[in-house]
C-alpha cells in the first residue's frame, strides 16, 4: 500500500511500515515528498484521532535521517497540538515535537527555528510556547556546537519570552537561556553565565554585573554565541544613566571586539551597539568618559569596515542551493527542491563552523540527495558543492609580488605580557632580504615582539636550527661592565656556541671601529663606552653571527649622523639577511625600510614600502614620529624660586678647568673643560660618539669626579639628570613596581635618595678620619663677650639650615655623645673643615 493511500485511512500503527517504506524505497519512490502535506494535516487535525496518528507517524519518520527534510514540516503542527485539551494528544505532542528536535542531523538545526519562533510570540497559548522553549533547550545537549552559531537569532527571542508574566513561560525560558549560555565556548566569561540571565530579568543589578565584567581579562578569541549572550548586557550598560556604567559598558565592548577574529561575527550586533555608543559619545559630560567611549566607536566602526568588505554566506543558503542545481544539472522537481533547501541549511551551517572535510560532507549532506538521484551521482554533486563552498570561505589575500623571495617564517600566533594581550591570533610574514620596520604605539609590543621571536617563543616561528634570530640591543649588563670589549663579546654564549676565536672578533670589532688609536679601544672595559659605541659594539656582536634575521631595537639611538649613515649602508648592505628595525628615526625607516609592519588592534598589518609610502596610507602614523601629530601632553611642573638666587643670569652650576680620565685610560676625556649653567640656560650638547659629552655632564651633576678643577653646584638648587642608561641602580629593585619604585626613591620630601649613591656623595678616608678627630668650637658669650674654646666631634647633621648675618649657610648639628639634639648651628665653611 502506497504512502498515500495510508494517510488516507491513517492509524496509530502505520507510523512504522511508512518509515519502512521510506527506507527502502527513499523520500521520493515512497511517495513521501509529495505526499508530506497530508501528513502535517494529520498532526494537526482537530479530530484527536487523527492528530494521535498523524503524530506517531512523525514521530516514526524521525528515525530515518534521509527523510529530515520533510519530517521537520511536522514540527509547527506538533507544537500547536501541545495546547490541546485531550492529554493524551498533548504528550504525543511533546514526544513528537522533542523527537523531531532531537533526531534531527544537528547542523539542520536552524532550518527549525522558525516553526520554533512562530510558536514564542505572546499571543500564542502558554502551552505550545513552553514545550517551543524546551525543544530550543535541548539543543544544548545534541548539537551543542550548532546551537552557539544559533544563539544571535535565539537569544533576542528568548529573552522576550524571559519577561512573561506567565510563570511556565518564564520558567522554561530561564532555562533555555541558561543551556544556551552553556555552549557559549569562552572561558572568560562562562563565570558570569548566572549573572548575566539574572541582569536579563533584574535591571537593576546591571551596574553591579558590569562592574565585575569590566574586571574581566579577555584572552580568547570572541566568536558570535560570547557576543549574542554579553551584547544584551552591554546594551543595557549603555543605556544606563551612570556615567561610569556607560564608560565600563564602552570600555568592555572595545576590549571584546579587538579579540573578534572573524568580522562577520560581530555583523549581527553592530546595527545595535554603534548606534548606542555614538549617542553615548556624543552626550556623555565627562570628557574622559567620552574618549573612552570614542574609542570604543572608533574600533566598532573599524570591524564594521571589515565586515563591509568580507563576502558573507553565513547563513546564506541560496549561493549554496544555486551550486547543488548546478552540480545536479538539469531541472529539479519541486520535491527536490526542498530537499535542496534543506541540504543547503546544513551546508552553511558545516561552513560556519568549519566543517569541510570531504568525509563529512558524505556522512552528512549525500544521503539527503539518494531520494533523487544515484550514490554516486549524490557523492560526486556533494563533493563539487563542497569545493565551491571551499572557495567562498577563502578571505582573499594580496598578492605577493616578490615570489622569487625565499620565506623565512608564515605564522599565525598570540603575544602576551603578563595578563595583557599584545598580539592575538596575528599572522607574521617574513621574507628573505627585506628590512622591515616595526610601528606601533608605547606598550603595544614591539620590543616584547622582537624578544620573544628571539628567545624561540613565537608559536609557529622556524627553530633555531633553521633560521637564526640575533636581537641587536645595547644591553651591557652590570656583572659584565668591567670586562673589555673584545672578552665581552666572545664570552657571549652564541659566540663560544659557534666557535669563534678572539682574533676573529678583534677583526671584526675593528671594522667597526674598534682599534687601538680609535675612541674606542678593544681592549678597553666596555663601561667607558658611551651610548653610540654601545649600539656599534652590539652590532659587531650581532655581525659575527651571521644571522637570517636581524632585530633591531632602536639601533641609531645615541649615534653621531657619521654613524647612522654607517648603520643605514650596513642595512642596506644585507641581501641576503632579512631585518625587523624598531625605531623612532624616521630617516633610517625610510631609507633603508622595504615593508612596514604595524601593531595595531591586537593585530600585525604588513604594508609595502618604506615610511613615507606608510603614512600616504595611514597619516595618522605621524603620531609615533612628531609631538606636534601627537595627542600626548607631557608637562612639567612649574618649580618655585631659588632661595637665594634673584638672577636668571646667576650661576646654579659650574665647572672650571676640570680634566678627566678614565681609570684605563692614558688620553683624558675631557682636558680643561670650563662650564656654567643658570636659569636662563639652555644648553645643547653636541659632538661625535666619544667625544665626552656624557662624561662632561656626568662632572656637573656629581656622578663623577674630575682628576683636575672644581665642580660647584649652589646648594639650593633641585637638579633632575635623565641619562641615556636612566636607571643604572634598578637591579636592587627588580621586585618594585614602578610606582614603588618611585615612591621609595623620592620618600624624603622629594630628595632623591639614587643621588646619595654618587661618587662626589661617598666619603673618601680622609674626610672620614677629620670626622672622627676632635675640632676647637669657639663659644662667644653674649653677655659677657667671653670666648670659650672647646674640641667636640659633630656625629651628624640634623636638617635644619639658616642663613646667618654674613649670608652664610649654617646648619643644625649633633655632637657625638649627646643623647638630644644640641640646637646648635655651624657654618658650612667650618663642616667642611671637619671633613
């Protein structure tokens, strides 16, 4: 009996012999296909009867997979019958309704949604809107994966329903949402799952909720089921009246979406978060507030550039329904057609979730098509539908121009310092011979990113044995200060790795300019180095590695313009070795620059060309070059005046007639030198490496002592030195933070406390042997006029200081023995005396 004639005199036990027919003759011989009409009719009949059975085939056809694209037609009957006034036809409906959802091939699932929808709005009997939200819960638990690409079209859905005042509804709906949240998939923020479904409900916890949210560190790449489930958070954040829920609403939302790697998952949302936050931009009072928010904008406006330009076929099934007519040829009858469409939902759903392999394509869309054509006809249609799906996933790429060029490194990795995300999911491309610059504002990575490439920490990067990486840095570290330029670089572990002799680096060091009558001497210790032959020192260094890579850290930082032009002839030099320059010169970027790479948004963006190529493409680039581009102001405070000092043109500072050498030295550094500094100076300092200019201005801040003249500084004056190695005691506080750091510095109102460390502030064993030797003190009585002579020793001074008669300094001390303060003062001509 055909599939027809049963539907006409449908009973409760021909649900198994019409999924037998269908299995052994398929959709289309059985009758089924274009008989499925009658069969919905059936389940939703009025006659119990006649639902019961209706609804037992259904549920019978559930079980053959080849049949899901007609079985699901079944569905919105199924559920309008779970009001029903008869019990028994309420659970067939349940049972019917559940089997259809569960049985179904998972990546179909979305072809369910709108039955599943139309059932939800308020007007529908609470009854078919449960048992709607139950089948959408249980997506969690058969096609977990399939139901989080969903959840952009579930969630605004069921949070409606989140709302109702009918408690089954709300019931059943909290509880969608709650198995919705648990296939999310993102690890930062599954803890906040329960308080995100209470915000839903309970608006008035959302400040709170983003509070905590804002605390959150994202790590993971954010795909489209985290955002449907936070957006509706965030939204409401925006829509707050506190200015600081809006800010954190701002801030949360340019943190997720820098870790957005795929554009189109953010499409869905950004119709509603743009405009929210360009109101917010706009209206917010508070000015930093506002250029949080503005940022926020800024990056939204940047993924929606980029979801502009991605070809979408997320969700699309007509391209998809276009290439099976296509592999199939010829006309297909409106019974395939629905096939087709069906086939096409689980297509783009395998292609949303990357499913693309040839074997499950066959285990998942061929048997759907056997109905209508042979296996191997199906096979070979669903494989060429496959390769053209392939294709339309391919983001195009630009094409490489340099093909002859031999790669060196194709990667795909993520940076992080500590819990800050540098780079993530970024891809690097590095070609032999060319010198790339790196750009990228303060802390966006660069030098973490040479580091780490360095260190053989960069996922992905060739090992060490196959390409070699040198970081060329001026990192002469203290225990290796006192060695001479030729042992500090052999004793390198790379160097003695490779073999090299001494002989070779004395050749090579000398073609940099280390020799015997040169500044810089070979055999010298590496601490007389000023800055510019550090770097040059580095570079001999990094020379006799023969590296494939080269990373440059600011490598024309304290050279003389003989020296860059020496370092920009040597890049240039190399051919054959590829180069990753950070630097803020931007002649050397231009000069000697073949590509740019830029970090910007968690993201590594290569661009041909050199610097002024670069900012043609992006000229708010200019901001990592000139102040004036910048946005960053730097003030320092106003100081109060001198005491003592009336004139701009008064001496604050000099040196007269000082001669300096360096201990292994026989030529002085400085021969004669006189200097001096006031108010109104401002003094540029200018000469080739080695010259002394470090050095000079060493003696008139006290690091160093001359051999020959005098040094003077007027005791009143604060002087602030920032030299090119700012921080040469930061070793004994490694375990600071940078603000304790400065803290325990400055803790005394102010004085820097580094500054008692200089060589002019240690005593020498003389002045500490005058310390200890009595010295005649002569008392004048006021009254009498007696004078009285006594020896004392001063053990320290207190602080205090005052200006006696003859404008001369005197300061409060402490004689040795006594047990108070003597609230005595002594001039300091006579301290000086005392050693």
């Amino acid at each position: 009996m055909s599939i027809e004639s049963k539907l006409e005199n449908l009973s409760l036990d021909d649900g198994a012999s019409i999924a037998d027919a269908v299995k052994a003759d398929g959709v289309n011989k059985s009758g089924l296909a274009s008989n499925i009409a009658g069969l919905v009719a059936k389940c939703a009949s009025k006659d119990d009867a006649e639902s019961l059975a209706g609804m037992a085939a259904a549920k019978a056809l559930a079980d053959v997979p080849e049949a899901d694209a007609f079985t699901k037609e079944c569905l919105g009957a199924c559920l309008s019958q779970a009001s029903s006034k008869n019990p028994e036809v309420r659970k067939a409906a349940e049972e019917t309704a559940t089997a259809i959802c569960e049985k179904i091939n998972p990546f179909a699932i979305k072809s369910l949604l709108p039955a599943l929808f139309a059932t939800l709005p308020v007007e529908k009997k609470w009854q078919e809107r449960v048992l709607a939200l139950k089948c959408i819960a249980g997506f969690s638990k058969t096609a977990p994966k399939q139901l989080g690409i969903a959840l952009p079209e579930i969630v605004p859905e069921v949070t409606a329903c989140m709302w109702d005042t009918k408690k089954q509804v709300k019931t059943a709906s909290t509880d969608a949402m709650r198995s919705a949240c648990e296939v999310i998939g993102n690890k930062d923020i599954e803890h906040m799952n329960a308080k995100i479904i209470t915000a839903i409900t309970k608006p008035k916890e959302v400040p709170e909720i983003m509070h905590e949210m804002a605390g959150v560190t994202f790590v993971q790449s954010v795909e489209s089921p985290a955002l449907a489930m936070v957006v509706p958070l965030l939204l409401r954040g925006l829509r707050e009246k506190s200015t600081a829920t809006k800010r954190q609403s701002a801030v949360i939302i340019n943190n997720m979406s820098k870790l957005v790697d795929n554009p189109l998952d953010a499409a869905p949302f950004l119709p509603l978060l743009l405009p929210a936050l360009e109101t917010n931009a706009e209206s917010i009072a508070d000015p930093e507030a506002r250029e949080v928010t503005e940022r926020a904008v800024a990056q939204l406006a940047r993924l929606k550039g980029l979801a502009d330009k991605a070809v979408s076929v997320r969700g699309d099934t007509s391209k998809v329904s276009a290439e099976f007519k296509t592999a199939i040829g010829g006309d297909v009858s409106p019974e395939f057609e629905t096939v087709i469409e069906h086939l096409s939902s689980v297509a783009t759903t395998m292609m949303d979730l990357h499913f693309m392999e040839d074997l499950q394509w066959t285990k998942n869309v061929a048997p759907g098509l056997t109905g209508f054509i042979s296996k191997a006809d199906a096979d070979k249609a669903t494989e060429a539908v496959r390769v053209k799906a392939e294709e339309m996933l391919v983001i195009p790429e630009e094409e490489d121009e340099d093909d002859d060029a031999e790669e060196l490194c194709n990667c795909q990795f993520t940076l992080a310092y500590g819990t800050k995300i540098l780079l993530h999911n970024t891809k690097m491309k590095l070609k032999r011979g060319k010198r790339y610059g790196l750009l990228g504002g303060n802390d966006s990575g660069k030098t973490t990113l040479m580091r780490a490439i360095a260190n053989n920490q960069v996922e992905g990067f060739p090992d060490v044995t196959e390409v070699r990486t040198v970081f060329v840095e001026a990192d002469i570290q203290g225990e290796q200060s006192h060695l001479s330029c030729v042992e500090y670089v052999f004793v390198d572990e790379k160097i003695q790795a490779m073999e090299i002799s001494k002989d070779e680096v004395r050749k090579v060091l000398a073609t940099v300019g280390f020799t015997e009558d040169g500044k810089a001497k070979p055999d010298h210790a590496v601490s007389t180095l000023s800055g510019g032959w550090r770097m040059k020192l580095a570079l001999a260094r990094a020379m006799l590695q023969k590296a494939d890579i080269l990373l440059l850290d600011e490598p024309t930082n304290h050279l003389d313009v003989i020296n860059v032009a020496w370092v920009k002839n040597y890049l240039n030099s190399l051919t054959d070795v590829t180069s990753i320059i950070v630097s803020h010169d931007s002649g050397l970027l231009n000069d000697c620059c073949t590509n740019i790479l830029q970090i910007e948004n968690l993201k590594l963006h290569t661009f041909k060309g050199n610097l002024d190529e670069f900012v043609k493409l992006k000229p708010e680039a200019r901001a990592y070059f000139s102040i004036s581009e910048s946005k960053m102001k730097f003030r320092f405070p106003q100081p109060g005046p001198i005491e003592g000092v009336k004139s701009k043109g008064k001496a604050l500072m000099k040196m007269s007639n000082c001669t300096f050498t360096y201990p292994v030295n026989e030529t002085p550094t400085l021969f004669d030198i006189s200097v001096q500094v006031s108010l109104s100076s401002r003094v540029a300092c200018v000469g080739e490496n080695g010259a002394g200019k470090s050095t000079m201005i060493k003696l008139l801040v006290g690091e160093i002592e001359p051999q020959v003249g005098d040094v003077w500084k007027h005791p009143n004056a604060r002087i602030a030195y920032v030299a090119q190695h700012a921080f040469h005691h930061i070793e004994s506080h490694l375990n600071k933070t940078p603000n304790e750091y400065i803290r325990w510095r400055y803790a005394n109102n102010g004085e820097d406390k580094e500054s008692l460390v200089k060589v002019t502030m240690q005593f020498t064993p003389e002045e500490e042997k005058l310390q200890k030797t009595p010295f005649e003190i002569q008392f004048v009585d006021d009254e009498s006029g007696k004078i009285t002579k006594v020896k004392k020793v001063v053990a320290e001074l207190v602080g205090g200081r005052k200006q006696n008669k003859s404008k001369e300094y005197e300061y409060e001390i402490k004689y040795a023995g006594s047990t108070v303060d003597s609230g005595e003062y002594l001039p300091a001509k006579t301290l000086k005396k005392m050693g």
